[in-house]
C-alpha cells in the first residue's frame, strides 16, 4: 500500500507519520502474510467473512488485510461482519459507522446470545464456552449465505499461547488454536491470519490509529478466568525474561513426536534399532561378568 495521502485504504486514514509506527506496521503486515502463506489460508476464488468484534485485534486484522488486498497480496474477497448479541449497553451503532465511513463492504448481524446465555449458565460461572459456541453457530450460518469459503478470526500469538497453557493446566492435553482449520462438516475453513502477531503490537498499532474500541463486558467483567490467570503467569514469566513468550510460541511449531509420550503419534511399539545401531550399541556396552 502507497503512503501517500490521496492512495491509501481508508482504514488507514490519519496514521502516524512516524518511523516507530512505520516500523510497527511493516511488522505486523509481514508477519500476518508469512501466516497466510505458511499455513496456505489462500484458495482461488476464495471469499473471507472477517468478524469484527471491536476489539483491538479484529481492527488490526482488518486493517492488514485490506492492506494485503490493497497491494495484490491476497486476491480473495473481504466482507466484514459484526454479530451484535444484544449485551445490555452495547454500542450498536459504532461499527456501522465505522464501516461506513471507511467504505469497507460489511454485514450487521443482531442475535441475542446474550439473554440464551444469562438463561443457561448458573451464576459464578464462566460464560465463555457457551457464548463462543453459539457465536460460531451463526457465523457458520451468515458464512455460508454470503457464499464465503472461509471464517476469519483475529485470534494472535499470545491468544493461542494462552490457549495451549489452558489445556495444559486444566485439560490434560497439549492443543491450542491452530492458525487453519476446517470445520466439522467440510464446507468452510477458519483461519487466524494474525497467529504471529503479538498482541501488544495489536493494541498499538489499534491505538495509533484511534479506532474506537468496544470492551467485551460480558466475560472481561468475571474475575478468576482461567484465561486471565494464564495470561498473568504468562506476563511474570516475560517480565523476568523477556523474549519468553516467542521462544515458547516457537516451540509449538517444533514438535518432536518421538520425544513426548503420544502412542497415537509415535509408533513407539515398533520402533527398533538398526543392524549398525545395535553393533554400535553393544560394542559399547559394559563387558559382562561371569
């Protein structure tokens, strides 16, 4: 994308003009494509539904994305969508607006999740699960009336972290959001083109260009998410190290099967040595005593 001001996406209108934003932004955009391509997210005719929740990382991923289409970089087609889940106090008319005005083709959609999940999950408990399977449901839903090969989602690198460390800790098995996945039934992809990003570059690079964030109320306003007590062993651990959380980020893309103790991965029933490994084997094996 040019920089000058009458050949820039609207998105971008009022960026700074500074080198650490420059900077910030080329990083952003290089990493979100060496997602794209590694995890080959592209598909000719493919059209993508990026959700849009108001969140600093879904108008980062917009952002970049048109950006990339801008460029040539990513030939698919773009329509983002907002589901409205009738959260007392939601400000409906914020993204509408902002859509609008920056000329990016989108859908509203108004679902009230929020009465199904206040009705069905008892008081103390955490709302996430749900919320997020009734969320998905309609996306799937809109996704495929709108003919879109793929879901968008603007999930990072410290959101996938986190998710592997939950699964760690409460679910006994080493998983987390992968950055492409197909669904269930074989129709549509969902892909995490920001799966290298590290949010706080999200947070600002969304701050730079004063896009008007909505908070999730509905879950940010629990204490003791598992979530949030990951995320602040995650930040104790940065803090006395930093450059933690992109070492282990990388070790999710370097495993080693036959160092874990998967049997469904690793055949660990057959494996055997070679007729060199056993005579370099017992050549070194201590005499025996009579």
């Amino acid at each position: 994308m040019l920089d000058e001001t009458d050949d820039i996406h609207p998105l971008f209108s009022g960026a700074p003009k500074t080198t650490e934003f420059r900077k910030l932004r080329k990083r952003i955009v290089r990493q979100t494509r060496e997602a794209i391509e590694q995890y080959s997210m592209i598909e000719p005719g493919g059209k993508w539904l990026v959700c849009l929740s108001g969140g600093k990382d879904s108008y980062t991923l917009l952002a970049v994305l048109h950006e990339l289409q801008w460029r040539g970089l990513l030939p698919i087609d773009i329509l983002a969508c907002n589901l409205d889940q009738g959260q007392p106090g939601f400000p409906a008319t914020v993204l509408p607006e902002f859509l609008e005005n920056r000329k990016v083709p989108h859908r509203i959609e108004y679902q009230d999740t929020y009465s199904v999940v206040m009705d069905k999950i008892p008081q103390g408990r955490t709302f996430c699960a749900l919320c997020s399977r009734l969320r998905r449901g309609i996306l799937y839903r809109i996704a495929r009336e709108e003919g879109c090969t793929a879901i968008v989602l603007g999930h990072h690198r410290d959101d996938i972290l986190e998710t592997f460390f939950m699964n760690l800790f409460h679910g006994g098995r080493l998983a987390t959001m992968p950055p492409k996945l197909l669904n269930e039934e074989g129709d549509l992809f969902v892909y995490r083109p920001l799966a290298h990003v590290a949010e706080v570059d999200c947070e600002r690079f969304a701050k730079a260009l004063n896009y008007p964030i909505i908070p999730c109320d509905l879950c940010g306003s629990q204490d003791g998410l598992q979530r949030q007590q990951v995320k602040k062993i995650l930040d104790s651990w940065e803090a006395n190290s930093p450059g933690r959380r992109q070492v282990m980020f990388r070790s999710l893309m370097n495993a080693r099967p036959s160092h874990l103790l998967d049997p469904k991965l690793f055949d660990f029933v057959n494996l055997s040595r070679s007729k060199k490994e056993q005579i370099e084997a017992d050549s070194n094996a201590p005499p025996l005593l009579n």
